[in-house]
C-alpha cells in the first residue's frame, strides 16, 4: 500500500511539474490572469507561482475556504460566476465540487450535436 502510494504521489508530482513546464510559456510574471471558475484554487496557485496576479471568480460557496486560504498579495477572488450579462442566474451544482453549471433560461433549448 505504501508503494502505491509514492507511485500516485510521484504521478502528481509529474502532471504538476508538466502543467507547469505547459503555463511557464504563456504567463509571465506579473501578467494578470482571470481564473474563471476558480474551484479550489489549483490553477490560481499554480499562476501564481510563475509569478502572475490573479482574479479569480467562483459562485460555488463549498469552493470558497480553499480560496480563503489563499494568501498571497497578487490574489484576490470574487464569490460570484462571469458571464456575458449582468443577471441572476440559478447555480446547478453536481455531485462533484468542480462540477456546476449555470442553466441557460427555461425558454431555451440546448442542442448537443
């Protein structure tokens, strides 16, 4: 169980060092970053520590601790979602933390092709 253990461990390690290795050619420091649907601050701490400021938002309120103990000068977040108008929509959350949607209204019809 302990090798499995380090192996999983090992296995994250790799993936953050890629993510990384990915991000360190786009941000550079102190660019601003938008962290759109922010959840618990994976990708907002990983900006950050290529050295970027970040703005991040996240309606879901079960995210927020995370993103509360995030301390760092060049974060701040807001605890509402982003769209392209200012309204009040209803917030559907699935039984997954990073899972929610915003539901378009009822008089919409939404087509998967």
């Amino acid at each position: 169980m302990i090798q499995l253990i380090k192996k999983v461990k090992h296995l994250l390690s790799l993936h953050q060092y890629a993510n990384k290795k990915f991000y360190a050619q786009l941000i550079r420091p102190n660019d601003i970053c938008f962290d759109i649907g922010a959840n618990k601050g994976v990708k907002s701490k990983l900006f950050l520590s290529l050295g970027a400021k970040i703005i991040a938002f996240e309606p879901q309120s079960a995210c927020h601790m995370y993103l509360d103990n995030i301390k760092h000068h060049n974060f701040q977040y807001h605890k509402y979602a982003v769209g392209s108008t200012n309204e009040s929509k209803e917030l559907k959350l699935g039984s997954h933390i990073e899972v929610a949607t915003c539901m378009p209204p009822s008089n919409y019809t939404v087509v998967f092709s």
